[in-house]
C-alpha cells in the first residue's frame, strides 16, 4: 500500500506489540499471527534508555540497540514477513544502524534475504548540544554546565523519516528517539497520504498513537483494580489493535480471544496517560489538541475514537539530556512475627548510626520501612495497624561508587550484629544516569535513512 493510491472506505490495521523495553513478547507474537495487521509498532525507550544505550555503546560499537531486539525478531519477524505485515519501532535506541544490521542478520537466519531494513538516524545531537550555548529547561543552567558528565542528547524526532523509509519499500524501520505516537502516525501518512500540515488529521492520528503507544495499558492492564475495575485474563493480556480509516478516525480493540478488555473506559484512562494539556499536547509533527475527542464503545472489545485536532508544530524539538548524576547504595532486611515493627526500626536506627560512626559520605538518605511507611510516608502511615512482617530499607545518594557500596554492607551486617530474627538480607550499588530536557531547533536535527539490504 502507500499514499498515493485511493484510499476511501480502506482500513489500515496497526498492532501494538511493546509499550516498554522489558515488555512481554508473546502477546506480539499473538498480533502478528492473529491480528490481521498491516503493521506491528515496538514502542520500547523510555526518558533514561538511550543515555543507558549509549554507555553500552562506548563500550561496543556494535551495541547499544535495545537489549530484546534479537529475541522480539525473532519472534515475530519470519510471521511478519510471510504476511506482509511491516514493522515499525524504536528499539535502535542509541544505535539504530547496527540494530538494523542485527535485524538483517536474523532475516538471514530465518530464510529471508530479501527483507529490506530501514535505519532513521539523526536523533543524536551530542555534539551539536556541546558546541552552542543552549540552556537546560529544568533549571535554566547551561547545557555546558554538566561538563564531561554528559553522555547523550537525543532530539524527538517526527514522521518524516519514518514515512521515507516506508516509502522506500522498508519492511523493518528501525529508530533512535522519536515521539512515541510517530511510531503510529508514520504509517497513516505513508498509507492515506496526510498533507504534512493538514494538522487535524495528524492530531487525530496522534491521538490513535497515543492510545497504543503503551500497548497493555489500553487493554486494561494499568486499568485494572480488583473489586473497583476487575479484568480477566491478565496472566495472557491481549495487545491493542489500531483499526484506522482514511479520515483518521479509529477503533480501538484487541485480537479475540485474548485477555484483557478494551472498553471506553479503559481508553479514557490511557488517553489521559502523562498527559499535561489535553488541548496541547506537543509532538515533533503537531500540538494535538484531544480537548474533543469522542470516545464510544461499538461492541465487546471495539471502542470507536474520534474528534483529535491539531495545531501548527513548534519550532523546537524536545531534547533529552542524559548525563552521570551519582551512585546508589542500598540494604534491605526482613523481621517477621511479633514484635517485627519494632525489631525493624531498631534496625534502622543502628544502620542510621553505623554510617555515622564510619564516616560514610552520602548526600541523601533513606530510611524505610516496606510495607509500613515506604511510599505513602511516616504521618500517612500512623493509623495501619502493625504488620506481622515489615522489611527495612536503606537507601542513599552518593558520589563514588565505593560510598554507595558501604550503605548495603551496613544492612548486611546486621545479621548477626542486630536486632533478632533477621533475614533475606540484600544489598546493591549502581551509578545513576539522570535526565535533563532542553529545547533544539528543528533544523539542527538533521536525519537521513540507511537501508540494509542484501
């Protein structure tokens, strides 16, 4: 198909087949044999995953791409390609060309030589960033103030290289950043052939986007609440399927059978998923407006969506800086039986008072009680009633590795140098690799599309 053929009363059918890096696979497996698609998105980065992608790429060049890439295709690419379904994703993370080239090496592998493999690069805008006196939108700071601790900055992409590569014929595109809805977008306007700037069918084909962008969560896996909203079937959660017509407009539903369930309130929640202004929502190719969207079961398992809008795009791109931030050092402990709560807090006070006495260097700590006060907080946590078990937790920020290191071997230490009865002890150190947002102009994203063919 492409844009330039008729294309009224057609339905073009999109997959959702990961909503994160780490997702469950077989329910893609599923979309791709069952769903009757013409296309299957992996939307897999996340705000830190890049800046993660390229440490691994510093150490290997040929590496950097999402860890599950080779396993995803594996299990879904032989399927995609017999039934002519294209594939659409960002798992090239911060190395798009030698993910392209694994995709290519497993084609091979599976007795399809001639599939066409698109890389879109020009994300990366490191060094453009290092050079200019750009500002940090979080604190105003200049970007030159993160100094050598800065390790990636990675401009939001849009359509348009995705919609090249489609229109070169690729069976596989694969990318670095791009605005997750793209994934979605760039195959509505390579198939009906959407002006650039008709911009309320690209809002509404966003909105479309955004719906499936983080697959399971529309199909009630973030939905469900036993006793409040009950769905059946997570343990084999179906992913959502995008039926999208000419004008934009959609339905939303999943492939039978499956678990799970699409209904409009499911798609409510998932259409107000991180989602700031629903009058604003900027993206590299639209400020979509979903202010007016309409939202209607039309069956089991099929919720009709309408009314997305746009606006003319800005003139900058969301940048995501990543850079070394610190390191974390953490302990954890179990007390369980009477008197747990209070073995418990013992604990912790001596593990306050040991990185005390041997002088550890941390710029923030943590003393928590899992279970009794960890995540709503001390006052918010007074009125439980006492739990039969509890497990305490030390966490602290710091500024070398080895600091971060003697916060677990603390907690550790408490199994025979602290209160009784404790157990399950674990400890962990990790650098941290934060983010920071800075605005770029479009123009400086300069992208292009390289082609893996036989």
């Amino acid at each position: 198909m492409n844009g330039t053929t008729d294309t009224k009363g057609r339905v073009v059918r999109i997959g959702a087949g990961a909503g994160y890096s780490g997702d469950r696979i077989e329910p893609a497996a599923e979309l791709a044999e069952k769903g009757d698609l013409d296309y299957l998105i992996f939307e897999c980065l996340a705000e830190r995953t890049i800046a993660i992608g390229q440490q691994a790429r510093l150490a290997d060049p040929d590496k950097g791409y999402d860890p599950l890439l080779a396993e995803r295709m594996h299990a879904v690419l032989k399927t995609c390609a017999d039934k002519g379904i294209r594939i659409v994703t960002n798992m090239g993370a911060a190395n798009p060309l030698a993910a392209a080239r694994r995709i290519r090496e497993i084609a091979r592998e599976l007795g399809l030589p001639q599939l066409k493999v698109a890389a879109v690069s020009g994300d990366d805008v490191l060094q453009v960033v290092r050079d200019a006196g750009f500002s940090i939108e979080d604190n105003g700071q200049p970007v030159a103030s993160l100094g050598e601790r800065l390790i990636s900055a990675n401009a939001y992409l849009g359509i348009a290289p995705i919609v090249e590569a489609l229109q070169g014929g690729a069976d596989v595109v694969v990318t670095g950043r791009v605005a997750d809805p793209a994934l979605v977008l760039a195959p509505l306007v390579h198939e009906f052939g959407w002006a650039a700037d008709d911009w309320d069918k690209l809002g509404q084909g966003t909105l479309v986007g955004h719906l499936l962008e983080c697959a399971g969560q529309v199909t009630g896996g973030y939905f469900a609440d036993p006793g409040k909203k009950d769905v059946a079937g997570l343990a084999r959660l179906g992913f959502p399927i995008g039926e999208v017509s000419a004008d934009g407009s959609a339905v939303i539903t999943k492939v039978p059978g499956s678990g799970g369930q699409v209904t409009a309130q499911t798609c409510k929640e998932q259409l107000l998923y991180e989602l700031h202004d629903p009058r604003s929502y900027f993206t590299p190719d639209v400020v979509a407006d979903f202010s007016q969207a309409q939202i209607a079961e039309i069956g089991p398992d099929r919720v009709a969506v309408s009314g997305g809008r746009g606006r003319p795009r800005t003139a900058t791109l969301k940048t995501t800086l990543g850079y070394r931030d610190s390191f974390t050092g953490e302990g954890q402990i179990s007390y369980a039986g009477p008197g747990a709560l209070a073995r418990a807090q013992l604990a912790l006070e001596i593990v306050r008072e040991r990185l005390q006495l041997t002088g550890v260097q941390a710029d923030e700590l943590r003393f928590d009680l899992i279970g009794v006060n960890a995540i709503c907080g001390v006052e918010m946590s007074a009125a439980a009633p006492e739990p039969f078990e509890v497990r305490a937790r030390v966490a602290g920020r710091t500024a070398t590795m080895k600091e971060a290191v003697r916060i677990g071997n603390e907690v550790e230490t408490l199994y025979t140098n602290g209160p009784a009865g404790g157990g399950g002890a674990t400890k962990a150190a990790r650098e941290v690799i934060a983010v920071l947002s800075m605005l770029l102009p479009r123009e400086l994203a300069r992208t292009s599309v390289h082609f893996e063919e036989s």
